[in-house]
C-alpha cells in the first residue's frame, strides 16, 4: 500500500476506500434487520467476512469496536467483503433491527438470514466471525450454512454445550479462536479444556489481550490474525498507514 512513513497513520476512526451499501436481511420469522455490506472498492472479493457482534444487552451492535474497523479497513487492506448487522431487537446509529432479544434462541434466524444474504448476493466464501456473544450464535448454527470456518474472538462459551461443541469435532471446516490472556469469561487454560472437544480448533492464546480487545495494539492483531486466516496471499501485519 505504502511505506510504513510515508502516508496517513490507520487509526480507530479511519475509513478506507471502499463500496459501503444499507442493507436488510429478512428472517424467517418476519422480522427485518438492519445492517451494512462493505466491498472492495474496486473488482470482486475474495472471501467475506459474516460478523457477528457482541451481547446487546451489555451494549453489543455492529458498530462495536472490532467489527466497525473490521468493515473500515478490511476492503481495502486484504480485498475482503464485509457484512455487518444489528441481531433482532439491537440499536446502532444505522437503526433498530424489529424484533426483540432472544437471549441466543431466536437468534438462530438472523444467522440464517445473514446467511440467505450472502447467497443471494453471490459472496465469496463466507466466514462466521463472531465475537463474545457472537461467538456462540456462530458455534450453535453454523454448522448448517455453507461457511469456511469460524473465527472466534473472545468466546465465553456460556450458551454454547459440550453437545454442540462436539458436533464441530466431526467437521473438517477450518475453526479459529483468539482466546485474550485477561479474559473476563474464559481464559486460555480453561479455553484449551473446553476446547479439547474440538481437537482441530486452533486456539491462538493473545498475550495481555483483554476481552474488549481496547487499543490500536489489539486491535491491529485480531484484524491480522482474521487476514492470516481468510486471506492468506495477504501479508501481515497489515500496514498501518495508507496515502494521503
């Protein structure tokens, strides 16, 4: 892109070059969710990104922080599509998606409808990315949908079972999870026990990583490690400055 002096520094509320279109996913239930899709500015992309925000009960959407720089520089920096959407009864500043939240039942559907989107459109190799509550939407209905794999950031495997971790055993799709050093929920130790269901899962242990993943510093190594895994002719880390 541009030598590591030269060009402006990529910070938390940079926007790079890319397609930015409101869309709405439509559930099998009736409801109508709100979200965004971010393409490549120019030509096709080569994998998509299906994000899957945080609890919205403990201020979740997806406009958290993660997912929103995911959005504003993936497209550019590694040629990825991604999509972004506020779960039933969830608020951002892109509107209210109908509905009401279903403590992760209910939910099952706006996968499914995120999903439907994807297809429909055409999208290029679709990965779950789920972070924190997220993560269990991904690990409880994945499985159905035609994805790559998973990206797990944050996972507190509090509505996840042992039942539906191990359906994943017998799955050969690629399964990523970045476990923080100072979880709040499930640190590394614990998670290589709880994940020991899923011998193929590759765990990825981040030293002084939080759950929020707060900092440019974190930040900039989840959006590595998801490129690591869906665009791997990209190389990392990704740069850090982009032409003025």
């Amino acid at each position: 892109m541009t030598s590591e002096t030269n060009g402006t520094e990529i910070r938390a509320g940079a926007e790079l070059p890319a397609r930015r279109e409101e869309v709405e996913l439509e559930t099998s239930d009736g409801l109508t969710l709100v979200g965004e899709l971010a393409l490549p500015e120019s030509g096709e992309p080569t994998a998509t990104l299906v994000t899957l925000h945080p609890l919205p009960t403990a201020g979740g959407f997806m406009d958290s922080h993660i997912l929103r720089k995911a959005a504003a520089r993936l497209p550019a920096l590694a040629n990825v599509a991604v999509l972004r959407f506020n779960t039933r009864g969830t608020e951002s500043p892109r509107g209210r998606s109908e509905g009401a939240f279903d403590h992760g039942e209910a939910e099952r559907h706006d996968v499914d409808a995120a999903m439907a989107f994807v297809a429909e459109r055409g999208l290029p190799r679709p990965w779950l990315v789920g972070w924190s509550f997220g993560t269990e939407l991904a690990l409880k209905y994945g499985r159905p949908h035609d994805v790559e794999g998973l990206i797990l950031l944050s996972p507190p495997l509090h509505r996840t079972d042992d039942e539906e971790l191990q359906a994943w055993a017998g799955d050969e799709r690629r399964i990523v999870a970045l476990i923080p050093e100072h979880d709040d929920f499930l640190q590394p130790d614990e998670a290589r026990v709880r994940f020991s269901l899923v011998p193929h899962l590759e765990l990825i242990a981040v030293e002084d990583g939080r759950h929020l993943w707060v900092g440019e510093t974190q930040t900039r190594r989840v959006l590595d490690e998801i490129v690591r895994v869906v665009a791997p002719s990209v190389p990392v880390p990704l740069p850090t400055r982009w032409p003025a």
